[in-house]
C-alpha cells in the first residue's frame, strides 16, 4: 500500500477519503560502523546540524546520537521564542540569519513549525534603560532589522491592560518592539529536521548514549556508545545542559556551568496577549501559545544543577512579575512548570566551532538563546563540520575566546555565570 | 431516554436546611450547603455541561472531583472573572455566578461541532501537515482562526479585586490526604505527640470514605476516625487545602481556598493563601484515581465513573438515572451498583473478567442486580446523552441495552503525581496494573492506595503514620489501628487491547485524543511516551492527563509489543491541581511587587516637591519643583545652580563599607588597582576595582580615618555585590589579613553641598568647623561632633565644582539637611536632583552609568595610568589579555554636538566622516546632556579607538528616530580640565 | 526548596544565600604572575553531575561564606561548614 510522505492539506484530504497511511516521521535504524559525521545530541541544533549537512553539503553519511527520546532537552522544555534584538557585533548578524531560517522553516521542512511573528514588545522602566534599548534598536536598524522604539503612551495604545496604574512598582517608561520575533512550535523543530535529515539519508538513532570518544593519535575518531563503537571522521558535541559532562569525555574543561532554567503555563484562554511582551524591571517574558495558555519564564534558579526540576521560590518570583505587569493575570490559573538544563558562559554566550581536539566540534553554552538560535547554530555547524573552519557568523564564539579576552557579553552582567 | 436526575429526599452529606442560591446562565437555581456546583447543577438537571476542545463533543460531568476533564465553567464576572474552573470541585456558596464556555453561539447548540464531522481530517497532529500554504507567511492567516477557535473560557483583563497571602510552616510530619488511610496516618502520628498537619482538598474529611452510604457503617468508621484526629491538639486539620507540589528539601507548598466564605479583601480577607511548608517527614495518602473505559463514545454525557456515581448517590442524594449500566473490569464499581439498586434503579452489570468472587455475586444477587460476567462494553450511542450500549459478551452476538446511565471503571491508578516531583520516577504493577511510587525517598513514605497498598487502608495508614512519627523522634503510644471493618482498594486487572474503535474511543476527554489518534502516532513513530504527549497533545490538558496517562501508555505498550514496566511513566509537573497566578504572587504586587530602599531624606525630598524616581530598588529625587515642571529642562536650573552658586544633593544610596584593622591598608591595595597604603590619615582618594578577569568592576572614594580605619565609597548599583566581593576574598582566600568588613550603607545619611558657594554655605551651616583649605584641602577628610551628633566631613567633587560630602547618622540626616538648607539660604543653596547629578559628572566627565557597561578594561576608560607598576591587584593578570590590550577598542570620549539644532541621543551609534552609515558603526553614545556652560549638546561615548581621534567629526546616527548627526570627538573633561574649581 | 545548613544559623532557605560556584578550584596565591593558572581558576569549571562542594554566603543571615556538600544530580545536600575552613573540611 502506498504510503503519504508529502504533507499537504491534500494529503490530509486523501487519507481522510481513503484511509492512506502516513510514513513514519523519521526511521528507526541500527547504528552503522562509520560515518563521516557523528553528531552527539538529538536535540534542535543537533538535527538541524545533520539536516544542513545533507541538505547544503551534500554530506548525508552522518549520525545523529541521542541518549534518550529525540528532542528530549531543551528543546520541548523552553518558552518557545524567536527573536533577532542583538546588539553586539556578531550576534546581530547571527540571530537575524537565525530568523531568516526561521521564516522559511515550514516550507523548507514541509513541517508546520507554526511560526507565529506577532512581535516582541521590550519594556523600560526609566530613561537609561530607554537608551540602553535605542542603542540596540538603532544597532538593528543600521543592520537590517525592523524595530520602532515606543514612548509610553505608544505601549500603552498597544497593550493597554498592562499597569500603568499610580502604584505601578516600576511604572513602564516605552519599549523597543521587533514585529518580526515570535513564537514557535517548539516540538515541531525537532520533528521536523528529524524528519527531514531522515529523508535525506540522515541516520536519527534514538536510546544511544555516548558513554567515551575514540581516539587516533592527538585526533578523535569516533564514539564508545551503548549501542557500540561507531567511528566518525568528524564528531560533533551539541548536548545543551550536559556540554560539561560530554567534553569531558574527552578531556576537556568547558567555561561553563549547568543550571536549571524554568518554564511556566497555564491553562489556556480564549485570546488574551497578542505578541511577546519582555518586562524590563527584572528578567520575565510571557506570551501566548496557539493553544491559549500564557507561556512564561524568568531567571535561572541560580545554582548549578542538573535536576531538570525547579526550585519553587522562582514560581512565585515569576507569578510577581506576571501580575506586576498584567494585573489581570491574577485569576489565571498556573498548570505546570518544569525546568531545562541551561549551559551557562561567562558572558552569556555560546561555544561554536572547533576545539582543541582535532576532528571534534563543539556547539554548547547556549545560555537563554539556545531555542532561538536552532537554524543558525545549526546552518553554521553544517558549514564548519563540512569545511573544518568556523563559517563567519560564529567566528566570535570560539571556545578559546577567554583566552584572548573577547567576550560576547551581550547583557554587560560581568564574569559571572550564575548572574548571566 | 433522557437523563433524569433524582434528588432522593433522605441521606447525602447535605444539609437540606440551607438552600443556596446561584445563578448559571442567568438562570437562578437553588442546591443545598454541602453541594459541588457540579451536584448542584445535576440536582437541577443540568447534564450538558460543555464542548470538547477539539471537536466540539457534547460533554456532561464524568467525575466527581479535581481529575473532572470536561465540566470547566466559567465563575464570576467582571473583574472576578476566572475561567476553567471544574465544577466538581467547586464548592456551592450562596450567589455564586456561572456560565458554559468554548461553543458558539451556545453549548446548546455549538456550530464548532463540524470540527466533530470533519473528524478524520483534524486527527492528531494535522496542523504539523498544513496551513502552510500558498505563502511563507500564510500561517500567520490560518492562527488567527485557529487562536479564536483554541483556548477554553475567556479571562479578564481587570485588575484582580481580590487579595492573596502566603504563609510559612513548619511541621514534623505533614500528612497528604485525608482519606481512610491519611486519617488512619494522621491518628497515629498524632497519638505518638509529635506535630502533625493533616492536608485535605475537600471541604470535608474522608476522601473516599465519603462514597459510602450515610447509612452504611463505613461512616460510622470515618465520624469516628474524625472525631480521634479532631480530638489531638497537636494535629492540625486543613480543609479545601490542596498540596501542589513537592519540592527539595521536604518541602510541601499548598493552596487554601477560601473562596466559598466569600472573602472581602476590604477586611483583609485572603481568597487563597499560599503556604511553603518544610516539614520532617512526608506522609503521601493522596489515594487512587479511577480510570474510565475505552469505548466507542465513552464521552457522552450521563457516562460517569462508577465512583462518582456512587459519590452523587451517596454523598449529594443524587441518583442519576433509572436504567443503569455498570461497566467494569475491578470489584470496587459492583458497591455503586449495590447501592444504586437499594434505590429502586433498574441495574445492569457488565464486568470484563471471566468470573468474581462468590459474595461479590451473592450481593448482587440479593440487590436485584442483572450481572453479566465475560461481558465488555463495545460502544455507547446517543447524541447529547446516552441512551444504550452495546454489550459484547464472550462468544455471543452483541446485545444492545438500553440505558440513561453508565457508571465504568478500568481501574485505579495510585494517585503519584505529587510523589513523583521530587524526581522518583513511578514504577509499573504488574499485580495492580497501575504505576505506583518509586523507592521512597529519605523522610518520605505513602500510606494507602497512592502506595498501591493491597492490605487493608487503615492498618496501612496507622503502620506508616506511627512510622513517620517514629522517624522524627516521637516517642508517645501511637496504640492500635482504628477497629472496624477492612477498607481494600479493588484494584483491577491489566486491560485488554482496545486499539482502532471505531466510533471515537476518547482516552483524553479533555483535549480529544482518541485510541486512534494513539495509534496514528505510534505508525508515524511517535512511540516515546513523551512523543506520544507532545505530538497528540494527550495528558496536556488542565486535568494533567489524570485519567488518561495510565490508559495511554497502556495502549501504546500494547502496539509496540513491549512491557508498560519498560516504557516508563510521564513525567508529572507540579502543580498538581491549577493554581491562581495570584495566589502564588500574593501580596508582591502592585506598590509592593519589590522592596523599594528609601534614603533617610525620603520624605523630605516628597514634602518639598522632589519627583522621585526608581535607581534600582532605590527611590531618589529625579528633580526638584523649584527648578521646572519636568526633568527634561529643570535639570538645567539645578545645574546652573551648582556651577554658579551651590546645591545641595541626597547622595544616602552610595554603598558605604567600613574597613577597618591592622591589614586593612593591604586589602584596600589588593582590591584596588591603585594604592591605598600610602593614603595619609585625613585623606580620601578615588579607587578603582576590577573583577577577576580584569573588566572593571566598580569605583568610588576611600577615605582614611585612622591607620586601621578606612571609609570605602561604592556605586549604589554594586554595592551589594562589592561587599559580598569583599567578604569573599577574605573569608576564602586571604585568610590571614586581619581585617573586618562591614556595610554601614544604612547607617549613614549622605548628602553633597556642591558649587563654588558651597564652602561659604557649610561655614554658615557648621560653624564650629575649619573647612579652609589649609584645614580641608582637596581630598580631605575629617571627623567632628556637631550639637552632640558625629559629622564626617569629605571634601569630593562628583560634579567638578568646589564640593563637600556630609555623612551623618542616618536618624540625624533630615535634621543636618534642613540646618544647611536653611543656615545657607542667604547663598541661595536649593536642592538638586538625580539628573542634574548624572549631568555635572558628564559635564567633568567623571565615568558612571551606562559607560561601567561591565565591558570595559581601565584603558577603555581612560583610567590606565591609575593601575600600579609596583603591587599586584585582582584583575591584573587577566587584565593583560591579547584582546583587552589591543589598540582599537571601543574607549571613553567626549561629543560636542556640531549641528547647532540638533541634540545627540543616547544610544546613538557612531561613524566616521566617510563610513556608509550601516552596521555596527565604531562605537556609541552612553549618557547625554545640554551643558549650560558650553550651550551645546554635549555627550559621553565609547569610540573606536577612543581620544587617538581627538578633533575629528563624526556622525551618529539614530534610526530609530531617524536622525544623524554631526558631532566631534573632544576630550570627556568638557569643563575646567585643570581642577581649578576644585582647588577654589 | 533547597535547605542549607548553615553551620551559624541552621537549617535555611537557599533563598537567603547566595551562590558562588566551585569551592574546589584553587585560587592562584595574591601576586601570582601565573597567568595560566588565573585563566583556569576564573574561566573553567569541573560542572560535575554529582558530587560538589560549592560556595555559598549566607547574605540574609551572618553573611559568612560557606563550603556545602551537594550532589548536583539530586540536589540532596550534604555538610557544610565556613570557607574559612578551607575548601576541604
């Protein structure tokens, strides 16, 4: 019987006529003995890596390794936003090529990730954080990137149930907004670059936990796994929360540290925030899913940590800034929240490129901008591991940056890792 | 048939003497005090209760408490609006306000129900396959559509009238449910005298205890039960009080409700409280929850589970219908056929299993009861109710039975979702069928049927209970189990396969999953049980899939033909039941959402016509009334008064740090880049810190008092961070200084007396003090008793003028304030304010705010020549770094503004001459001001290469306001660069 | 909630402390022109998923540093006593 691989709203219609079945999103295959590039971690950027690679390069001889369930990190655990509000050089170009990719996504894919570009407002709270936001929106403008710069009358004609009440805490003083930011449908990205790798002739090897790296010489060549020893011209590291713990299998130290970021929920409504709204007075971001429960988060737990469950206090802490900012959002009613594990840097950005290993790669550190990042972190890796050189978009997030001194600090919060 | 409800006129747990009244719809309908808005609905024969999610399925009531997915109404209105709410679990007060939601026009009649028809099209996952043509963006056309069609009732954007509080406790044995076994565990710890709190969402005790009959002597056990745990003074009994997670470190936090006494937040009244409770040991008794059976339609209204039949019978006198059918595969749904038959129904009893125990049968018997073992219910029919079944036994045809009822049950599952939060992974029973608890963790036990427990619940209960007391030191005779009869869970054998109904088989009521939609993800490889959740939506609903998970992953086990034992449980989250976002803010919000740090001056400054404004958690003047109506312009008048006259400013906020003992001069050397060693007593001096990696860290004065006792000046931002910095160095790495450190930030008032008038108008003020410059030169400190209060004395320049730092103890800081004012008024000394502040020191140029970015090496601020040659430093290694060195970083510089119209903008970025203005220029603009006293715009920024462009003009362009600009690059130092002002 | 024990006020709230990572990293001694060893103490980290022995200040209490036992894959706590003390105790 034939089977319907193509999705389309004509495929729906054939199926629900004639009962066709749908092929399976991605194979199950049994690891071969070698390939020319193994990825370890079957999360967002590990997938998109491995579908690049064979969609761009021609490289389709690739494994990706994931210890448990696809896409079981980070990212199903986030709070689903896209956005390019980069100021420092680097991550401008960087996260607008990110939401280029985004754009194209579900075509590219034919997977409805379900973009969603409603926009994301950025509050202020006082004149110099007004200015720290037209530094940035200005640095957008001159780079491409829409954004208006809102006094507080224009937040208010556009989200009028916020507070702007007398004894509003940290009365909201404008905004910078990017109507291209958004939302997307966090699960889809994994299960559609899976899926579409998978087409390509990308092996997507679920259950299969990297336990060592092979070494050749000063050269690492492929992976010790519970599912056996699988050789590897090229071998990539993009676990998100377990960077450390991985590299250290092969003998690396990372400038990182892993925290617990949380996410919150709650039931779903009937239409009630329209774009994503960032507070300015503490880190707190919120929006509203398709399926109509408000998606919120705020700052890590502060203490390293790799629980995957949240401490509570940080419940209440973001329940605070939600009401401070939407008094309405009292009587709604919190259906879960759960927590990430979140690689840390010393200024808030990530790894990307090579390491001091030969053959291995690194793509980890990716602090609060992992979900956002998947296509680029992905279409970069894919270059880099095709190339064994850095493409130019990440040539600022080498792993010996501290080294030489140049951070990325994005945020300007200092050295410290549990501040980022 | 139609359903038809019967109050019966005896029995219940209500009290027929207190009728309530409440309004659904707009309908006035009356119940009784101890009724559910869901019984009192029934009692008035509301059955339809709402729309599915997805496909718009008529719905009525399928339980009796918080696992209900369907009846989700909407209560209050207005500003008290709160959607969501299951009825089951809402108790009946008097004018409560409800209404159906998610249907148009009405749950009546819902033209959404075409969804329902179009079925085989919206099957799980199908919008993954579409809406994503013709364009790139045309998804953004269809989720308006489907945004309005998503959702279930609608909230309020009001401000919520009502208050919330949060509480904190502490107990030793925190008992999680008060069922037979929590009651059971409660007596016991009780009775062994330690402190016990007994947590129940009901607003009465029992849990299920409460489906027996009033009549039957079950109740006997529970008054009595009751009455032994009401009795001990040291248990602590909490109604309508839901646990809603478990966390580290034995932590419970639970919600009280309050709602149903109708709390007025005018009288302080909470409407939930909000309580973290740390506990010595953790008793979970939350119990088990019945699962419903797969079958064709299982979602019609009047298809209840069996125990919430009996629960209506039994506890509300509600027998909701005439010809009813049970369908089970367990023993415990035969007692809610027993007892529905007592009342004269007409009962059938469908069980799955070949045979049931001889007095099981012989009850029935006896209660009229038509059994009909080996029996399974294929599918239900009706349209907006049931109305039959058909009846599938083994080896016959299938038998349709008319009926207006159907009371199911496959099974129960232990209740472990608040015991799985802490992380223990719930683990599969083969003998019960169900996920039961992992290993206990230390402190933790469970009493009961959430224990899977296949002993009697009270023995359980009493053994567990006695134990946890045991394991916080109790000592006291926790004497025998409660007498009475045994209370076993009827606990069901493992299902059969139910796979590819076909009519809809829902196995999530609440988010429309369907058997086939299970089986559709498990063909397209969606076989994970967390696949499974994410890509059918399944368990995600506000029920949390308490009714649906076990079944799923039953079924999914079944058609990848392996053991559920392998494939795992979901993952529960906390919390367990919904809870109001506001309950878990309560009282942070609004005026309170954070702690705001008023200076010792505060309320002068509001009295004498200050606009505050926030720095941080800080409150301080922004501008004074005197000088203008807005900051924009009185900033002007302030600083037109300081550099020709003299002000006055509130400068309380700075971090103070007091360092003091015989090494206090060799930390102050290591923290600083500069040297403090060689500060002679009397003196202050500017230092600068970095971190470790060589990035400044912040700056400030130091001044010296005595040889041992230094006086250490932070920014207001960093000075919770400096001092933990500092405390960090010597309690970790520099053991062996012999110095203390402490923060005398709050104990301080600070205020500056700036201006070329400002030693004249502290003469006049202080008149007991030498403030020549002989006595107090520039960078001079000293100590006096003035009128019997201790005044520091620092003359420092923020502003660049001839100025003065007055400390005072913070009780005396309005007093010395209102003295100078008024002793200098013949000088014409005001105050000024934070802006005016921020622009004397960009007028000097002296760096703050926006230009410590966190960023910045000392060089970038112009200040390499401070750092020593001849000592080392924190930062210093670090701080050589390839990168920090290099000779093109972005630098401190001063803008003069070319375009005489024009103003320079913070934020602005930076080009040269003959850049394409795009990108990211060669740096930007940090803080801006109009200097009075060179009538031009004027602006501090970070430049490509910093002052090597001395004289050169640039562009800065602002986009945003689309604006560019010509400035040129002058030194930061705008005015008196050779301190004549301040050596006046 | 995470509970720290401190070994000056007792059993608290993490909420009252603050956290400042590896206790076990060796600060080069004051002075030191190592500059490798600065770059390793202020940029690497161990990260174990395990056992840890963290800095933490009891900054709402008696605002001492303190060494804490912890496992980071559990977060069950161990000791903990003053930094003063040493990292090792």
């Amino acid at each position: 019987m034939t089977v319907l691989s193509h999705y389309s709203a004509l495929a729906l219609a054939r199926r629900a006529l004639f009962g066709t079945s749908w092929a399976r999103a991605w194979r199950k295959p049994e690891p071969r003995k070698t390939y020319d590039v193994v990825i370890v971690g079957g999360g967002g950027h590990g997938l998109a890596t491995a579908y690049y690679l064979a969609s761009r390069h021609g490289i389709s001889n690739v494994a990706v390794l994931e210890r448990g369930y696809l896409g079981s990190g980070n990212v199903g655990r986030n709070t689903t936003l896209v956005r390019s509000n980069y100021q420092m050089p680097g991550n401008t170009e960087f996260f607008e090529h990110s939401l280029q990719l985004w754009e194209g996504l579900s075509h590219e894919l034919n997977f409805n990730v379900m973009l969603s570009q409603r926009g994301q407002l950025v509050l202020a709270h006082g004149p110099v954080q007004l200015d720290v936001l037209a530094r940035k929106g200005n640095t957008m403008r001159l780079n491409g990137i829409g954004c208006e710069l809102f006094d507080r009358s224009d937040v208010q004609r556009f989200l009028p149930f916020l507070d702007y009440s007398t004894h509003c805490r940290f009365p909201i003083y404008g905004g910078l907004f990017q109507p291209r930011a958004g939302t997307v449908r966090h699960d889809a990205v994994a299960w559609g670059y899976a899926r579409a790798a998978d087409r390509l002739g990308v092996d997507i090897i679920e259950n299969c936990e990297v336990s060592g790296f092979l070494r050749d010489g000063d050269a690492v060549s492929g992976v010790e796994t519970n599912r056996g020893r699988i050789q590897a011209g090229r071998t990539l590291i993009s676990v998100a929360g377990h960077s450390s713990h991985v590299a250290r299998l092969a003998g690396l130290r990372l400038p990182i540290e892993s925290h617990l970021l949380q996410a919150f929920v709650t039931e779903p409504v009937k239409p009630f925030l329209d774009c994503v709204v960032s507070f300015g007075a503490e880190l707190f971001y919120i929006s509203q899913s398709d399926k109509g429960g408000m998606v919120f988060g705020g700052h890590i737990d502060g203490f390293n940590s790799y629980t995957q469950r949240g401490q509570f206090p940080k419940a209440s802490t973001v329940a605070e800034c939600a009401v401070a900012l939407i008094p309405g959002m009292s009587r709604l009613r919190l259906l879960r929240h759960w927590a990430g594990i979140q690689d840390m840097t010393p200024d808030g950005s990530p790894f990307m490129g090579r390491t001091p290993i030969k053959n291995l790669y690194l793509n980890g550190g990716w602090c609060y901008q992992g979900f956002k990042a998947t296509p680029a972190a992905g279409w970069c890796m894919a270059h880099t591991l095709a190339h064994g050189e850095e493409h130019p978009l990440i040539r600022h997030l080498a792993i010996d940056r501290f080294e030489r001194g140049n951070g990325s600090d994005e945020y300007g919060l200092g050295l410290w890792t549990y501040k980022q | 048939m139609t359903l038809g409800t019967t109050r019966l006129s005896i029995g219940g747990r209500i009290n027929r003497e207190r009728a309530l009244a409440f309004r659904f719809e707009g309908r006035s309908l009356s119940a009784y005090q101890g009724d559910t808005l869901a019984s009192a609905l029934l009692a008035n024969d509301v059955h339809l209760i709402g729309r599915s999610f997805k496909y718009h399925r008529p719905r009525g009531f399928m339980s009796s408490g918080v696992e209900e997915p369907n009846a989700l109404l909407t209560l209050g209105s207005g500003a008290r609006r709160t959607p969501n709410v299951p009825a089951t679990t809402a108790e009946l007060y008097e004018g409560l306000i409800c209404e159906r939601q998610n249907a148009w026009p009405s749950v009546e009649f819902d033209l959404m129900s075409i969804t329902g028809r179009l079925a085989s099209v919206f099957e799980a996952g199908f919008y993954y396959k579409t809406f994503m043509g013709p364009r790139r963006g045309s998804w953004m056309f269809y989720e308006r559509f489907i945004r309005r069609a998503a959702g279930l009732g609608s909230a309020t954007h009001l401000a919520d009238p009502d208050r919330y509080d949060t509480r904190h406790a502490f107990t030793d044995v925190l008992i999680i449910g008060s069922g037979p076994a929590g009651l059971a565990a409660a007596r016991a710890a009780g009775r062994s005298g330690c402190r016990v709190t007994l947590l129940e969402q009901d607003f009465l005790l029992g849990g299920s205890l409460l489906t027996a009959s009033t009549e039957s002597p079950d109740e006997d056990l529970r008054r009595s039960l009751e009455a032994d745990v009401a009795s001990l003074p040291n248990v602590e009994i909490l109604r309508r009080t839901t646990a809603i997670g478990v966390y580290d470190g034995l932590t419970v936090v639970w919600v009280e409700r309050r709602e149903s006494a109708r709390p007025d937040p005018a009288k302080g009244e909470a409407r939930e409280i909000l309580v973290t409770c740390r506990a010595r040991a953790i008793v979970h008794a939350e119990g088990a929850l019945e699962r419903p059976l797969i079958f064709g339609n299982n979602d019609l209204p009047g298809i209840l589970l069996a125990s919430a039949v009996r629960t209506y019978l039994n506890r509300y006198a509600l027998r909701l219908g005439k010809h009813i059918l049970i369908a089970t595969n367990n023993d415990s749904a035969w007692a809610t056929g027993i007892d529905l038959a007592a009342t004269g129904a007409r009962v059938t009893l469908a069980d799955e299993r070949p045979t049931a125990n001889a007095s099981l049968l012989e009850s029935a018997r006896r209660a009229g009861i038509e059994v009909r073992m080996a029996t399974q219910l294929g599918q239900a029919r009706g349209t907006r109710a049931v109305r039959g079944a058909w009846l599938r036994t083994e080896g016959a045809a299938a038998q349709w039975l008319a009926c207006d009822l159907i009371a199911m049950s496959g099974g129960w599952s232990p209740t472990v979702h608040l015991t799985s939060h802490t992380g223990v992974r719930p683990v599969y029973d083969n003998i019960i069928g169900a996920m039961v608890p992992g290993p206990w963790p230390a402190g933790v036990s469970g009493a009961g049927a959430v224990a899977g427990a296949r002993e009697d619940l009270l023995a359980h209960g009493h053994k567990v209970g006695s134990g946890a007391a045991r394991s916080v030191g109790a000592s006291g005779d926790a004497g025998d189990p409660i007498p009475g009869s045994p209370w076993t869970m009827g606990w069901a054998q493992p299902v059969q396969n139910r796979a590819k109904a076909r009519s809809k088989a829902f196995v999530d009521f609440q988010n429309d999953v369907t058997t086939n939609d299970v089986v559709l993800a498990y063909e397209e490889g969606y076989e994970s049980l967390e696949h499974l959740k994410r890509y059918t939506t399944l368990g995600m609903g506000t029920d949390q899939g308490k009714t649906s998970n076990l079944a799923a992953a039953q079924l999914m086990a079944e058609l990848r033909g392996s053991d559920l034992g392998a494939s795992g449980a979901t993952t529960y989250r906390p919390p367990y039941t919904p809870v109001s976002v506001g309950a878990l803010a309560g009282r942070s919000i609004g005026a309170h959402f954070r702690p705001t740090r008023r200076t010792p001056l505060h309320d002068w400054h509001v009295a004498n016509g200050a606009t505050m404004i926030e720095a941080g958690p800080w409150l301080r003047p922004w501008f004074y009334a005197w000088a203008g109506g807005e900051a924009a312009t009185a900033y002007l008048a302030e600083m037109k008064l300081v550099r020709g006259g003299v002000g006055i400013s509130d400068t309380s906020s700075l971090g103070k740090i007091d360092v003091q003992g015989p090494d206090a001069a060799e930390f102050l050397d290591r923290i600083y880049v500069n040297h403090f060693a060689s500060l002679p007593v009397g003196k202050a001096r500017y230092g600068v810190m970095l971190n470790d990696d060589g990035i400044v860290l912040d700056d400030g004065t130091t001044s010296r008092f005595s040889e041992f006792c230094y006086f250490l000046t932070t920014t207001t931002a960093q000075a919770g961070e400096v001092m933990s910095r500092l405390e960090f160095l010597l309690q970790t790495a520099w053991t062996d200084l012999r110095v203390q450190v402490l923060s005398v930030t709050d104990r301080w008032a600070g205020m500056s007396v700036a201006g070329p008038l400002s030693r004249r108008a502290l003469t006049l003020a202080l008149p007991g003090i030498d403030l020549s410059n002989e006595a107090l030169p520039h960078m001079g400190v000293s100590e006096h008793v003035s009128d019997g209060m201790p005044v520091r004395v620092l003359r420092l320049s923020f502003s660049g003028e001839l100025a003065y730092e007055i400390y005072v103890p913070a009780d005396r800081g309005t007093a010395m304030w209102e003295m100078i004012l008024k002793r200098a008024s013949p000088l014409g000394i005001k105050p000024y304010g934070l802006e005016a502040l921020a622009s004397l020191r960009i007028e000097k140029g002296h760096v703050a705010g926006l230009e410590l970015d966190h960023r910045n090496t000392l060089a970038d601020l112009g200040l390499a020549k401070m750092a020593s040659q001849k000592k080392a430093f924190v930062g210093r290694e670090l701080k050589e770094r390839a990168e920090l060195t290099a000779p093109e970083r972005w630098s401190l510089v001063g803008l003069e503004c070319l375009d005489t119209t024009a103003r320079l903008r913070g934020g602005a970025i930076l080009f040269a001459k003959e850049d394409p203005i795009r990108g990211h220029g060669r740096g930007y603009i940090t803080s801006v001001m109009y200097s009075t006293v060179l009538k031009k715009s004027i602006a501090l920024a970070l430049y490509r290469g910093g002052l090597t462009h001395r004289g050169e003009e640039i562009v800065c362009a602002s986009p945003l306001r689309g604006e560019q600009v010509r400035a040129r690059i002058v030194s930061p130092m705008f005015i008196d660069a050779s301190g004549e002002r301040l050596h006046g | 909630m995470l509970r720290i024990p401190c070994p000056h006020c007792g059993l608290r709230d993490y909420t009252e402390f603050l956290y400042a990572g590896d206790a076990t990293k060796q600060r080069p001694a004051h002075g030191s022109s190592e500059w490798r060893a600065w770059y390793e103490h202020v940029f690497l980290f161990d990260n174990p998923k395990g056992a840890h022995l963290e800095y933490w200040q009891h900054v709402q209490g008696c605002r001492q540093w303190l060494v804490l036992e912890r496992d980071t894959s559990t977060n069950a706590v161990g000791r903990a006593w003053l930094a003063r003390q040493g990292a090792r105790s």
